[in-house]
C-alpha cells in the first residue's frame, strides 16, 4: 500500500504553468500514464506521463539517459509501444520513476531545459490504448447498481443470495477496447414478442453506458500461486475511467444460462490516462461495510484494507447528441457518484480473481462494473435512470432520452478533489454511437 511521500506534497508546482492550473488536473502531483504519438503521424506509439496540458515523451526522455538506479530501469521500460514491460516491474520501479519524474517537473528543476524540448501538446496528439490487455474482468461491485437493476427484475428479492460473498465477475473481451471510439451499434439477436415465437434480429434498440472505473494489472502471478489480501494493491498498476457499454436487449435474450456476450462485446471505451495508485495516496478512505452487513470471508478481509482500501474519486456522465452539439449546447450531466460507495475494494477483486491459482498479467484489465451510488441521481446507467426505459430524461436543450441514440455521444470523467490539495484528473473515456451497419 503506497504510503505518502514528498511527490505528494500540495505545495510543489511545476516549472510549466498549465500544470499549476487545477481546471487541468495535470499537477505535478498526478503524473498520470498514457501512450500516444503525434496527431495524423505514422510515428511509434509510445509511453507519456501527462502534465498540465502537455506529455511527457517518456520514450524520448529515456534516451538521454536521465536517472539512475530503479528509476532508471523503469525509464528504460518506456521505450515501448505499450506500457507493459514498465507495468510488469513492480512498484519499488514505479515509485523511483513517479519521484524521479516529480523532482524533474517541478519548479526549480535543473532538468527543466533539457525536458522542455521533449513536452508535446496533448492537444497535437492522438492515444492509444496504454497496454496490450491480455484479459479483460469485468466485476459488478456497487450494491446500489445490483439493487436497482436486480429490483427492475425481482421487486421482492433484488440481490442474489451470493451478492454479499462473492466479488461477482466474468470474463469479456479485450480486443475490442479502445480510446475515443466512435462504433457502429451492435445488431443482433432480441427476445420473441411470444413465448416460444421466432427472436426478432437487428440493430440494438436499448443501448447504455455504464460508468466504471478500470483497474490495470502491474506485476502479475504465476498460474497456480494466489495473491493474497495484504499484498493484491502491490500488483495493481493504477486506474482508469471504463463505459462498458450494453446493449440491453440483446442481453435479455442470450445472457442466460452463461452471462452476456455479444451485448457487451461490440466496444468498451477508456480514457487514456491511468492514474497510479500512488498519485491516489491522498484520496484513500476506510473501507468499512456498513451495521449489519456480513463481513466478507476471511482472504478478503485485512486490517490494511480495512484502514484505507476505498479510494474518494469521484465519477462524472455527461452526454451530447447531434442536436445539442449542432446548437452549441454543453454536455448534459447525467450523473454523479463515488467509487467510495463500492461494496467491494480493489485488493479484493485481485485476491479474489486469484484465489482458484488463476494468473493475472501485466496489462490485464478489471472493470469494477457500474459504479452507481445510493441516490437517483447517482446512477451509473440509463437502465437505472429512466427505470429500465420507463421514465425519459429531458436533456436540457428539450431532447429526451431512454437509451442512446445515433450521434450520441458519452464522456465519463474522473477526478480526485479535497479541499487543500490539486485537483487529479483521470481524462475522460469519449465514445460515440454510429449508425448501425
Ligand atoms: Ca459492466
């Protein structure tokens, strides 16, 4: 568990001036990882660490051979198109670069004409996914989210009965992530208007987002060796801001007897940055289950997770459609919430994913599933928002909405704030809906 160090002191600020600018939410402080390469070129892709409004070329750093020791060694990991090799280092490597990164960013750096030659305009540049992902998890962690949609189905009996015991998950699909994704809507097979009728086949009517954080895998472990509680934070690399998005009814008709499939499987958008765990030090919080809930099995239980294993970010949805856009219209605010609110922690997921001996790789992704809170307003979804399609929104410009339609456009945004401390951004995952093919 990163504990808080001098790269985290509210007070540094950084020779380039948009770092000091909290509306960014670049500071020095934050350090986030991207891959990218510049906008419309044929250039290598390859690792940045984001600051104030512009990138780091890390790759370009490494060649001038900057620091020394664990520092770098994780350096050197940069010169790749992705940032596994870094990833699979491990954290003594990743906290030595963050410091080694801060002092070099920060006001009074001798390294500031030397670095300065190496800052691209994030503005003039395009992203990558920032890993390969291996595999992609995606668990279902906000009892408010199991709640509302399992009430939509169950009135009377909302959660299942291992809701409270098992961090519930399934595998879905890695090849299909990306950043900025505009995707055409999935067609494909929905329920029969008649029990026992012929399926109705065609483009998606209930398409949803859902707002999730993703968690990327740094150290992995071998096949058969768990992970246990006290050490999961340690092979986690840092988080990300995920729309899984679903296809509702394409999901009612196949996800039973196995789970969704191609309701889910069509695009997951991310935005490209990763916050570390350790630039989230100052935003822990306890995580703690409320009077009378059970108290989880004994290898998801640890006094370390217990003391500080939910991380205070908070969570944004916004959407604009053609019309709004056209008209010159701000983004509508559909929801706010906290990951703080999860019924389940971060270390848990890894040391539950693991417990069976199955082995996580640097790049895999886990998705926390859709991060809803306990108030109306804080849902993750348009499933809970417009219950399950019967109640519209009115966006502000007179449009309504049940699900998405073509030209819709959803950007979930992320950012750390307390009073006393520089905003942390995580980006926004940007994906719009296409007609369907
Ligand atoms: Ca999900």
């Amino acid at each position: 568990m990163s504990v808080l160090n001098e790269t985290h002191d509210p007070a540094l600020r950084s020779w380039l001036a948009s770092a000091n600018d909290d509306a960014r939410g670049f500071p020095v402080q934050n350090l986030p990882y991207c891959v990218f390469r510049p906008a419309s070129s044929q250039e290598a892709w390859r690792p940045g660490a984001g600051i104030g409004d512009r990138i780091l070329d890390l790759a370009a750093l490494a060649r001038t051979q900057p620091f020394s020791g664990e520092a770098a060694r994780a350096l050197a990991a940069c010169q790749d198109s992705g940032l596994n090799t870094l990833m699979a280092l491990g954290p003594a490597c990743w906290s030595a670069l963050r410091l080694a990164l801060s002092r070099a960013l920060r006001e009074g750096s001798p390294m500031q004409q030397a670095i300065e030659p190496l800052l691209v305009a994030q503005a003039e540049a395009e992203f990558s996914v920032p890993a390969r992902i291996g595999d992609y998890t995606d668990f279902y962690i906000s009892l408010h989210h199991a709640t509302a949609v399992g009430r939509q189905f169950r009135p009377d009996n909302p959660l299942l009965p291992n809701y409270k015991w098992v961090p519930i998950g399934y595998h879905g699909r890695a090849s299909s992530i990306g950043v900025a994704q505009q995707f055409h809507r999935p067609v494909g097979q929905t329920r029969p208007a008649q029990e026992g009728g012929t399926p109705g086949f065609g483009p998606c009517a209930r398409l949803d987002y859902e707002v999730e954080l993703g968690v990327f895998i740094g150290t992995g472990n071998p096949l058969g060796r768990r992970i246990g509680l006290e050490d999961a934070e340690a092979h986690v690399f840092g988080l990300t801001v995920l729309n899984d998005w679903s296809a509702r009814d394409l999901q009612a008709w196949e996800y039973q007897p196995l789970g969704p499939f191609l309701s889910k499987n069509f695009a997951s958008t991310i935005s490209p940055w990763i916050v570390t765990l350790e630039a989230l030090a100052p935003f822990r919080a306890p995580f703690q289950r409320a009077a009378g809930e059970p108290m989880p099995l004994p290898y998801l239980s640890g006094a370390q997770n217990s003391a500080a294993g939910a991380f205070d970010v908070r969570l944004q949805a916004t959407l604009s459609t053609a019309q709004s856009r056209g008209q010159g219209e701000a983004a509508a605010t559909l929801s706010r919430s906290n990951f703080r609110d999860a019924y389940w922690s971060v270390g848990q997921l890894v040391t539950h994913h693991t417990v069976n001996g199955c082995n996580l790789q640097p790049g895999d992704l886990l998705g926390t599933g859709t991060l809803s809170g306990p108030e109306p307003d804080q849902a993750g979804s348009l499933l809970e928002l417009t219950q399950g399609g019967k109640t519209p929104l009115t966006l502000p410009w007179g449009e309504t909405r049940t699900f998405l339609q073509d030209g819709d456009e959803v950007s979930l945004g992320a950012e750390c704030v307390k009073p006393g401390y520089p905003r942390l951004s995580f980006g926004a995952a940007v994906g719009r809906v296409l007609p369907a093919l």
